[in-house]
C-alpha cells in the first residue's frame, strides 16, 4: 500500500485569498517564473549538449541571475520569511478552510535555497473538481513532488502519498481502486482500536474482475454498503451471475458489508 508522507506542507503554500491587493506580488511571481522556467531549461539543454560554448554561456547568464534573485528576494520569499506572513497559507490550511474548492488556486514552493515560485496552477473547472475529488477520498491526485524514495505521488484525503514500487507500473483504475481499498482497510484498523478488536479487510477475490469495474462499482457506492451504508468489511457482491465467458460490468455488482452479505446469503 501507499506510504503517507509529509509533503503536503513541505515548503508549499497558497496565497491566502483573503489577502489584500496583491499586485505588488503577483508582479514579483511572474518574474520569478519566467526566470526559472528559463534556468532550467538552459540547465537541460547544457546537459544534453555539454561541449556547446553557446549553452554554457547561456546557462552561467543565467546561474548569474538566478543567484542575485535569490540574493534579492530570499528573505523575503525564502521559507523562513513566508512561514512568519499569514499572507501565505500552508497548503493544509487552505484546504481545510476552503474546500470545496470554487476559485482557481496556485501551490507555490519555497525553500532554504529558492524564494516562492509557481509549482501548480489550478486554473480551471476540472483541475478543482480533481482536487476536490482527490480531498473527498474519490480519486487520488497527481502531486507535483516525488517522494522521499523518488517515487510518484497522490494526493489523496488529508496526505500525499508515495507509490511503492510494486504499484508504479498500476493503471488509472488500478491506482484509484488501491487507494480506496487502503482507505477502508485503515477505517477498519482505527475502529477495531477503538473497539478493543482486532478487525481485518475481507475483500472478496475479485482478481478476475477487471480494476476498472471495480473502481466504478466503488465510485458509485462512494465505498459504502449499497444495503445499509456501512463502511467496514466491504466486500464485492454479486447481484446476477457472469455467464462463463463474459465480462463483469458495474451493473453487475454491488458493495456489501459482511453483515449485509451474510443475511443475503442467510447465515446468521
């Protein structure tokens, strides 16, 4: 399963919409965008070709000007700075204020090393309900970071978390169903702490259901008990049998708890 990290609010921030005119700002984010969207790219091209006196002149220009806006602006936009301005939020915060989601947003990073830059524009309708999604426990989110162990990451519920090796290679559907499933196995984990039981996920063997039957069966029952609306002990449930041959599909399946799927079954 995914390993929760602390990289949701490492370094990252979001300009507090309830900041005053920011103008001032924005002209300053600007600049410092455009001049490290060139740096790296002189950087990449020094890379692929090292032996080329026209890049590598081009590249210490801008080394040269990267270094004075850092020397410019880092105490002011450097990590310590913007930790002490409540005009900037630590990205945790603007989440839990602000969702849902309505107004475009940008995670902005900053570091020791780098004053404040854009990392992630969240422009549009669908960028919001993605992370809106991804907050709500539905489909996991793309983070811009990789982990600790260089690793992809998502952003899903309240944390970012990084793949494991085994699951890089996962599809969309395969990625979002992990996700889900871990979700309910930790509910059940916390509630048997709670109780004083042991408690364990019992998710039926679906291996012969395709991950993106699965997903959508989840999505639709928002990982509850399509019978009593129940969170715990989910299993996939049958509600017409697969003719031998053929696909499962959405409709032919349902969420249950094992309560509810005992009484379907008549054990008491």
């Amino acid at each position: 399963m995914p390993t929760r990290t602390r990289m949701l609010d490492n370094g990252n921030f979001v300009y507090s919409p309830e900041a005053p005119d920011g103008a001032v700002f924005l002209e300053y984010l600007d600049f410092a965008d455009r001049l490290l969207s060139s740096w790296r790219k002189a950087c990449e091209a020094s890379e692929r070709a090292p032996f080329s006196p026209e890049l590598r002149q081009r590249k210490e220009e801008l080394d040269g000007t990267v270094n004075g806006f850092v020397e410019s602006f880092g105490p002011r936009y450097g990590i310590k700075g913007v930790r002490r301005d409540p005009t900037f939020l630590p990205v945790s915060q603007f989440f839990a204020e602000y969702r849902p989601l309505r107004k475009a947003f940008s995670i902005l990073h900053c570091s020791l090393g780098m004053p404040l830059h854009t990392v992630h524009a969240i422009r549009d309708y669908s960028g919001l309900t993605r992370v809106n999604a991804a907050l709500n426990e539905d489909t996991p989110f793309p983070w811009w970071q990789r982990g600790p162990h260089d690793r992809p990451c998502y952003l899903f519920g309240e944390h970012v978390w990084e793949l494991n090796e085994s699951e890089m290679q996962q599809s969309d559907e395969g990625t979002t169903l992990m996700f889900l499933e871990m979700m309910d196995q930790q509910r059940q984990r916390e509630e048997g702490v709670r109780s004083g039981s042991a408690r364990s996920t019992v998710i039926a063997d679906t291996g012969f259901i395709p991950e993106k039957v699965r997903t959508a069966v989840w999505r639709r029952s928002r990982g509850r008990c399509g019978q009593c609306g129940g969170r715990e002990g989910l299993e996939f449930d049958f509600i017409r049998p697969v003719l031998p041959g053929a696909t499962a599909t959405p409709e032919d399946l349902q969420l249950l708890c094992r309560n509810c799927l005992n009484q379907k079954s008549g054990v008491v």
